[in-house]
C-alpha cells in the first residue's frame, strides 16, 4: 500500500509539473503582451506550442534529476527550495538554447516571465502541502491543540519545532519560545517570538495560556535545568524535556520520545562521569563472577562488564527470576558472550568453594546482600547469616582459589550504623579490610548512597503510590538521602576495581543531600497533579533502625583524593583482628541459632552500632 501510494504521489507531481510548464509558458506570454492591452502575435504562440512537448519532457527530467519527486515535502527545508529555483533555471536554459538554434521568434523578457512563473508553480505545488496540512491539523485539533512552550533557542529547539510542525502523532502549536541568551531574544525561529529569559516563563504560561513546556537544552548543566525545572514547576503545565541531542541526530530517539521531567533531571548535580574504555581492559579476556547478579546493581554490572568481551562471565544468584531476566537480556544484547548463570547462596560454603574451583574467577563483584532496612529489623539473625558470612564465605573462597580482584558494594549505611543492615554491611567492610592485610587477592570497597530506581528505593514506591491516587509516605518531613544513578553507581564499582590496592573504602562525593519529602513533592507535580488537592502526602513516622540522614565515611577514616574528583578513599580503620575474629566466631553460633540478642552481641563488634529499643 505504501507503495502504491508513493507512486500515486510522484505520478501527481509530474502531471502537475506538466501542467505548470504549459502555465508558465504562455504566461510569460501573456504578462509580456496583455500587460499593454495587445493580443499575443501569432508568431510567439506557434513558436511555444512547436516545442511544448519537448519542454515538458526535458524539464520533468530535470526535476527528476535534482530529485523534486523524491522529496518528503512534509519535512522541506532550504536544500528543497534551492533545488526548485536550480531545476527551473535549467528548464529556462534550455528554452534559450533551443529557440536561439532554432531561430524561432521569442522575446528576450520571455525567459524572466517564463523562470519566475515556473518557479511559483513548482513551489506552490509542493510548500502548498505544509499549509493545507497545517490547516487540516488545526481544523481537525481544534481547541484540543496543546498550547506549548519551548524553552531553548538552540538547535534542539529548532528541532522540536520542524518536528511538532511536521508530526501526524503531536497535535501542539508552538506559542512563545524562552532563552536566557539576550542575543536571541526578540527574534524569531520558524515564525514563533523568543520573548525572553526564564524570568519570563509564568508571565507567558498566563498569557499565552500555555498547558505543556518542553525543555530543550540537552546540553545545559543539571543545576541550570533544575532550576528552569522549579520555576516550571509552579505553572499548571504538563512538563516534558528532550533527549541529548546527539540521540536525535543518529534516530536513538524521535521527537515522539519527548520523556517527562525524571527525578534525576532535580538531583542539582552533574553525573559522575567515567572513562570505562579505559580502565576497563582489566576485564578483557578474563573470567568474571558477581554474586547477586540478577539485582539491581548486579545486573547493571553484568550489562556493563559484558561489553568488555570478559573470557567468561558468571552470574551467581539465589533468585532465579532475576538471574533468568538477565540471562535472556545478556543473550540477546551480546549472542558471543560466554555466559554461565548459577542458581546457589553466598551462605552455602561447599557451593562456593565448588564455583571458585571449577570456574576459577579472575575478578570478582560480590553484590549479594539483604539490604532492605525495615525487613532486616524484624529478621536480624537473616542479615547476619546472608551479609556478614556470606561475605566471609565468598571472600574466603576468592583467598583460597587466588582471585585477582574482590570488590564489596557497601552503603553509606555502614557510617556510624543505627540499623542491623548497616552495622552488618559495615562487618562486612571490615571482613575485606582483614583479608586484604593479608591475601595476595585485592580486596577492596565501594560504599555509596541510595540508588534511584533500584528495587525496593522511594522512587518506584512514590511511582506506584501516585498511580493508586495516593497517599504518598514519607516518614518524617526533615528526612534526607544522598542519591544517585544506577550507571553511576556501577561506574564506581569498575572503576574501584581498576584503582584499587588493596584495602581501600571507596566513597563517591555525590553532592548535596535531597530532602525525601521534596523528591515527593516533585514526583507529584512532574506526574501533572498537584500536591494536597489531587495527591496527599503522609507523615508516618521513621520506622525501625532508620535514621534521618545518611553519612558517607566515618569521621575517624578521613579522605583521600583519587584521579577522579568525585572519587575519594577513606583510610582503613585499625582493629584487632584476632579479637574479631572470634566474635565473628561467636556471632556466627548465636544467629544459627536464631537467639534474640543478637542485635546486642553485633553492637560489641561494631561500637558505633547503637541499639534503640523504643523502635522494636
């Protein structure tokens, strides 16, 4: 059917191009002679009509030529209209050729009248498309047009603009658009006034009565967007922003892809950025393994490791859903990866001891953990059993079968810890410290704050308390957290792997703390609804073991730089490793046995844990 169709509409516009010779021919005629009130000499008009035929051959070979007849005229630009103005000075050049060796009567005017006239035709026949479709688009829209405002003057601006205008599927009308560039302003682009910097947006959302914004600056910083993003945020507007611009560019993304305003475009930092080609050649040709493969942080790794044609990659994890999720992804992204995925727990010593020896892991991610704060509280024993010896398990396996490389993903909950998951992810800090005093093996960890989108993480929660109509939770109005991306995330822990010595906590400087309840609050009002009237937000009460701000590295540890400026090492803490030892021996008989203190014989291993029991 396409077919047809698009040979319907080349048969269309060589009929009217046809027809459009004919009219500029005796035009030219008739502006030349009807203009001083006389008839046209006879002489002239049997000289047109003799080469007529010819005219209109040579002229729609020409066109053909300069491909006028395969054109997308919906997306005409300037290239379209210099062609159009090229084919139809050709098509006069050859009527001055053949009336010149043909000695046929012709005035030389004829040839002005003839090139100008040709030229409207062929411009009206295509441009006229645009203008009749634009009309049709506003007469079948109506009022239902969106009203829209862009801000961005840029080349990403223009772009939406083309596209908005050209689109079958985007019923928008483009009213003002906003730049703070002062040399922009008081122009236009596409027929549309820039009409100021962001002081301007909420006057002209008023004016204009706008209802949607699109932020078109994929260049800009994230400061700059969050805050156009706040001042938007006030105006009763669907909010949208466009891709990188480079995605449009290479077809990644159409103009269609336009994404709502995330919550990472409000986080007011830059992402931390990573050369992974180049520190990741320690991958290459060598055997990977990563425990808690299928989660989201594992499976991240597993993505990004798999680009780096590793000799083998082993995902490990107790959940066989997310390790089949992953395993069906890896295989379909990268068909010649050698990909083993194994179903066991980081608690059981014989399966990993029998994975270390057949396999032998030259490099090893161990991201299989409890992490959930609140389940942890009530299932203490659990967190031990799975965080504390499962590290010890997995580490002790990596010492024995002569690993390379041992990197730990920690949390910043392991920092002065008020809750079992972080004073357990801190003994398992202190696991990799001891081994790495003494294994030929690197040890090393990574510790970071909360990851936006993992499973379990306030986003998804918020996401899914918005779409039920509310109300949406937060436990304490003061409450803080450091965020950020899973990709970042991930970055950290390979480049850690790179740089590490042995030893090492690494701790990414992730920037200003956000409060949860204004993450809430944007999550509402970037969902199109408006807090307190459309979508409630609820105070329910810090919960158990949760405190109301993270820290990222002890006070005692200190920081040291490392190349990347966002990366810091904190020191290794002393402690006596024949004392820990033992009380890891001791703990490891109390939680097999499921004993109720154990919250109190974890706080004799880590004095910074602090048990509150008005919280149980």
């Amino acid at each position: 059917m396409k077919n047809k169709a698009s040979l319907f509409y080349k048969i269309l516009l060589i009929i009217l191009d046809a027809l459009s010779v004919v009219a500029a021919s005796y035009a030219a005629l008739a502006i030349r002679f009807r203009v001083d009130g006389r008839w046209i000499p006879v002489e002239y008009l049997e000289s047109v009509k003799s080469f007529m035929l010819a005219n209109i051959v040579v002229s729609i070979l020409i066109f053909a030529f300069l491909r006028l007849y395969n054109s997308l005229w919906r997306y005409a630009s300037l290239t379209e209209l210099v062609n159009i103005l090229v084919g139809s000075a050709a098509s006069v050049l050859f009527n001055v050729i053949v009336y010149y060796f043909s000695l046929k009567p012709m005035f030389r005017s004829y040839y002005i009248f003839y090139g100008i006239v040709l030229a409207t035709c062929l411009f009206v026949s295509r441009f006229g498309y645009r203008f009749f479709r634009n009309l049709y688009r506003a007469r079948m829209h109506g009022a239902h047009m969106r009203r829209t405002m862009i801000i961005g003057a840029g080349e990403a601006g223009n772009m939406v603009m083309r596209e908005l205008a050209s689109s079958d599927k985007l019923d928008a009308k483009v009213y003002c658009i906003i730049d703070d560039d002062e040399r922009k302003q008081d122009t236009y682009i596409r027929g549309v006034k820039v009409v100021g910097g962001r002081e301007r947006i909420l006057d002209c959302v008023r004016k204009y009565q706008i209802n949607e914004i699109i932020i078109a600056m994929p260049n800009a910083s994230k400061k700059n967007v969050r805050e156009i993003v706040k001042i938007c945020q006030q105006a009763d507007a669907d909010l949208k922003i466009l891709p990188g611009i480079y995605q449009l560019v290479t077809g990644e993304v159409a103009i269609e892809s336009l994404r709502k305003v995330q919550i990472e475009d409000l986080l007011g930092r830059e992402p931390v950025r990573t050369d992974l080609h180049e520190i990741m050649t320690y991958v290459c040709n060598r055997v990977v393994l990563v425990t808690g493969g299928g989660g989201s942080i594992g499976s991240e790794l597993c993505r990004q490791i798999a680009g780096y044609h590793p000799k083998q990659l082993i995902i490990l994890d107790i959940y066989e859903n997310n390790a089949y999720d992953i395993q069906q992804e890896l295989k379909k992204s990268f068909p010649e990866l050698n990909l083993v995925v194994l179903i066991g727990s980081v608690r059981n010593t014989h399966r990993m001891e029998s994975i270390f020896e057949k396999y032998h892991p030259e490099i090893v991610y161990h991201a299989a953990a409890h992490k959930h704060v609140p389940l942890m509280e009530d299932s203490p024993n659990e967190a031990i059993k799975n965080n504390v010896f499962g590290t010890y398990k997995t580490a002790a396996a990596a010492d024995k079968y002569g690993v390379q490389r041992f990197v730990l993903i920690s949390t910043d909950k392991a920092v002065n810890p008020t809750n079992i998951m972080g004073a357990s992810k801190r003994m398992c800090e202190m696991i990799i410290q001891m081994y790495a005093r003494h294994s030929k093996t690197i040890f090393t960890a990574v510790r970071f704050g909360n990851v936006l989108g993992s499973n379990g993480s306030v986003i998804p929660l918020f996401k899914k308390q918005i779409e039920e109509g509310g109300p949406v939770t937060v436990t304490h109005p003061d409450i803080i957290r450091y965020f950020m991306t899973i990709p970042e995330a991930v970055s950290l822990v390979l480049q850690a792997g790179a740089m590490a010595k042995g030893g090492e906590i690494f701790v990414l400087d992730m920037g200003e703390p956000v409060k949860i309840v204004d993450l809430a609050r944007n999550l509402i009002q970037l969902s199109g609804l408006k807090v307190g009237e459309d979508i409630q937000i609820e105070f329910t009460g810090l919960r158990p073991g949760e405190k109301l701000y993270e820290e990222l590295l002890m006070a005692e540890e200190g920081l040291q730089k490392t190349a990347n400026q966002r990366i810091f090492i904190g020191k290794p803490i002393e402690f006596d490793e024949e004392k820990f030892q033992t009380m890891l021996d001791n703990l490891k008989k109390l939680c097999n046995n499921d004993v109720e203190e154990i919250k109190e014989e974890v706080c004799k291993i880590v004095p910074t844990y602090q048990v509150d029991h008005n919280k149980e």
